[in-house]
C-alpha cells in the first residue's frame, strides 16, 4: 500500500470516528426554542399557567416544588466546607486517608 492509498484508509477511518452526533445540539436547541415560544403565547399566559401549578404543588406541601421555587427566587444554594484545625484556623495540609471498612472489620 502507497502513502496515498494509506492516506485515504486513515481519511476514511478518521471520518468514521468523527463522526459524533451532529444532531444532538441541534435538536436540543429546537425543543428549547420551541418550549420558549409555546410558554409566551398569549402573552405568557402559558408561562403563568406553568409557575401558577408549581406554586400550588409548593403550598400544598410538595418537597421538589418547594425546592423549585426557592431556586428559583432566590438562587441555588452553593455548598461551602471550611476544614479547620484543632486550633480553630484553617488548615492548609490536608490529608485524606481512604479506608477500606470491610477489610477492617474483618482484622
């Protein structure tokens, strides 16, 4: 095989594993644009419909709603963990030891 009987092999082989899902982003964007515009028809009396159902499930007491609607209004709540010394001041060697529990057990 010549060089440009192995260049075109490789072509063809790198054509295949490029190939991807070229539709995937696409798709995505069309449900997102079409949601979007189905929620402001009639002046977002659709959107108002939707949030009206959510707050309804939160005042009846729905967890998952409830936890909706705060994140919504007022931003996800981001985890913070401090790791501090005996002393009270943060520590800056930090080591993590992983233990296997069940070999431990069995000693």
């Amino acid at each position: 095989m010549d060089k440009q009987e192995q260049l075109a092999e490789a072509q063809k082989k790198a054509a295949i594993a490029n190939k991807g899902n070229k539709n995937g982003a696409r798709k995505s964007r069309i449900l997102n644009d079409t949601l979007k515009r189905r929620l402001m028809q009639d002046d977002g009396e659709e959107a108002n419909k939707v949030i009206m159902a959510l707050l309804t499930k939160a005042k009846e007491g729905d967890v998952p709603a409830i936890r909706e609607v705060l994140d919504r209004a007022e931003g996800k709540v981001k985890s913070e963990t401090d790791i501090t010394s005996s002393d009270g001041s943060l520590s800056n060697n930090l080591k993590i030891e992983f233990v296997d529990v069940e070999s431990k057990v069995s000693e």
